[in-house]
C-alpha cells in the first residue's frame, strides 16, 4: 500500500509501553511507521518501585507530575507519538479480603461509555493495526483487564457509522492483536540458556509459579524479529523511574542471551479484517500486500 501504515499500542499506565511491545514500535517507527501509544490513566496510583526513590516527599506528592515527565522521555526515546485517554488509575487493590476499587477509577467506568474516548483517537489517529492486552490483562491488574474491554469495545465500534456518531468519521482498524511478550517458551528459552552458562536465572519462581497455576499456553500467532531495538526498550524503561529498578530482574539476562535465544516480541492476532496466514512476522502482515 502506498499510504503511512499506522499501529496504535492501548497500554492501562505510564511504563506499560516501554515493557510491552517497545522494541516492535520502535522497530517499526525506524521503517517509517506511524506509531501512537494511547495511555488510559495517568499513573497517579501506582507505588514507588524503585528503592532509590521511595521515600522521596517531592515523588510522593507529585507522583502524577513525575510519571507524566518520565512518559515524556520514554516516548521521545521510542520516537513514538503519544495521547492520554484521561481516566483515573484504579491502584492494585491487595489484602484478604481485597479492598474496594476506588470511586470515580478507570476499572469501574461504563465500557460503552468509556470506549468513545478511543473511538474518537481511533477516527482522528485512523490505525490499520492495534495492540493491546488480553482478557486477562497480560497479568490480573483492574486496570490491565479495563484496557482489554476497551480496545475490545473500540476495534468494534470504530468501524460503524451508528457507533459514537458524535466521535468523528468512522474508521476501521484491520487487525487486533494481544502483546504476549511474557509468555512461558519464552521465558523458559532464557531461562535455559542462564542455567546452562552457569548464571542464575531471575525465572526460576515464574515458571514454577505457571507450572503450580497451571497457566494456560497463549495461542502466539505472530513474532515480530526485533532484537537490534532491545536496547532502546530498556532505556525506555529506564526512563520511568519510579517504576524501574535499573539493577532489578528486569535487566539479569544479558543482552547477547536476549537478542540470540528470542529475538522477537510475540503476539496473539485476535481480530482481522484481512487476510493473512498464520504464523506471522509482521503486525501488518495482509495489509502491506493490499
């Protein structure tokens, strides 16, 4: 096709992502793509991860300003674009028995109602392919799951004139798809490659933890080789502070074990409007070709 092809990333907070699916935007962003992330909320529940900084009374009362300027950087790294959907950050409820979700909080917003903010983004921006996350939200974050429903709600609706006639002119995106990045043969093939290099491996819990869960294997249709921007995901990541520890599990694998035992990010093609034969390596598969 001769026009700009143009993926749209749905992501629930500020650092979501730089650590799903940011070495594909920046691959792509590399071959000219147009690439625009859709932040959901801004943060402003989220804790301090980072041990260097908690503590810190300035973070602490200004945590939605900080997390803000952090997306600012990691955006500008992944040479992304990037809008905020404006809902309120819904915090990751813990305890027995878990405590209510917050009045007024993203996870508790109409879906239909809430689905026309990304409507009106998906007519302005005009996708051919969005990401997003599963039904489960990658991992049972409120949030996390909210942004499923949404993206879900938004693909369908985007496309149909009777949808959301108030959100601008109808537009249909081609292909969903569900970031899988954090999916067992992957982090089993790293895990693999530290043990037998004589290195701990910072995997050890998690698949014991899948394997006690029984997590069910993800149905991983597409693989996008990515590897030479591994580099600029981690700086992405490292760019939101508050969240990342730079001597966290995040960065135990070398980079060289990375880029040579998995050097692709993976996902789940849940909707297409074209077609395309699976396995792929490309998000655009079926659309560069028409």
């Amino acid at each position: 096709m001769t026009e700009q092809l143009r993926l749209m990333a749905v992501h629930a907070h500020p650092d979501d992502e730089s650590s799903k699916g940011a070495a594909t935007m920046a691959r792509y962003v590399s071959e000219g793509v147009d690439v625009l992330v859709a932040t959901c909320t801004g943060g402003e529940r989220g804790d301090i991860l980072n041990p260097r900084l908690q503590g810190d009374p300035y973070i602490e009362e200004h945590i939605h300003e900080v997390r803000a300027k952090e997306m600012a950087e990691a955006r500008e790294i992944l040479g992304v674009r990037q809008e905020w959907l404006g809902f309120v950050d819904s915090g990751l409820p813990e305890g027995d028995p878990t405590p209510p979700l917050p009045d007024g909080c993203f996870a508790l917003e109409d879906v239909d109602v809430a689905a026309e903010r990304l409507v009106r983004l998906i007519r302005t921006f005009r996708p051919h392919v969005i990401t997003t996350y599963d039904e489960n939200g990658g991992y049972p974050h409120p949030d996390h799951i909210m942004t499923h429903k949404l993206s879900v709600a938004a693909f369908e609706a985007a496309g149909d004139p009777e949808r959301y006639p108030d959100a601008g002119e109808p537009w249909q995106p081609l292909k969903l798809y569900y970031n899988q990045g954090f999916n067992r043969p992957r982090t089993l093939a790293l895990h693999n490659a530290m043990v037998a290099r004589g290195m701990d491996s910072p995997y050890a819990e998690w698949l014991e933890r899948w394997d006690e869960m029984k997590v069910p294997e993800r149905h991983l249709t597409t693989r996008v080789p990515c590897a030479d921007f591994f580099p600029v995901r981690d700086k992405a990541l490292i760019a939101h502070a508050t969240q990342i520890d730079p001597d966290g599990g995040w960065f135990k694998v070398p980079m060289e074990i990375q880029q040579k035992v998995w050097p692709t990010e993976d996902y789940e093609l849940a909707r297409s409007h074209v077609d395309t034969s699976l396995p792929e390596s490309d998000l655009f598969a079926g659309i560069r070709e028409n």
